[in-house]
C-alpha cells in the first residue's frame, strides 16, 4: 500500500490517498487536481513532488 497527503505539496489540503500501487495514488491525485484545484493539466515538476511524498504504508 502507498499513501499521500495533498498538504505535503499544497498547504491547507487535507486530502489524503491510500492505494494499492504508486500509478494509482498518481492516478488519484490527478483527479483530485482537477476535481478540487481547478488544475487541467498536472506538470511534471507537481509528479515529481508528489512522487517524492509517497510513503509505503502497512
């Protein structure tokens, strides 16, 4: 299992994913960008960040 807190990479979010894999929580992320920060396209510099904030979780 992977997780991600929004709020490692954009402060005052409180989203917070757990998936299976790391594609999903990316995957999920990006809906949630759209979704809830209005973004159309996420840079590859946000994935970069957001990679770097995915722990492992038990």
């Amino acid at each position: 299992m992977k997780s991600f807190a929004c709020g490692d990479v954009v402060p005052g979010c409180d989203a917070t994913f757990v998936c299976d894999t790391e594609d999903d929580v990316l995957a999920a992320v990006a809906r949630h960008a759209q979704d809830d920060h209005g973004m159309t396209e996420v840079p590859a510099e946000l994935v970069d960040q957001v990679r770097g904030h995915i722990v492992a979780v038990a």
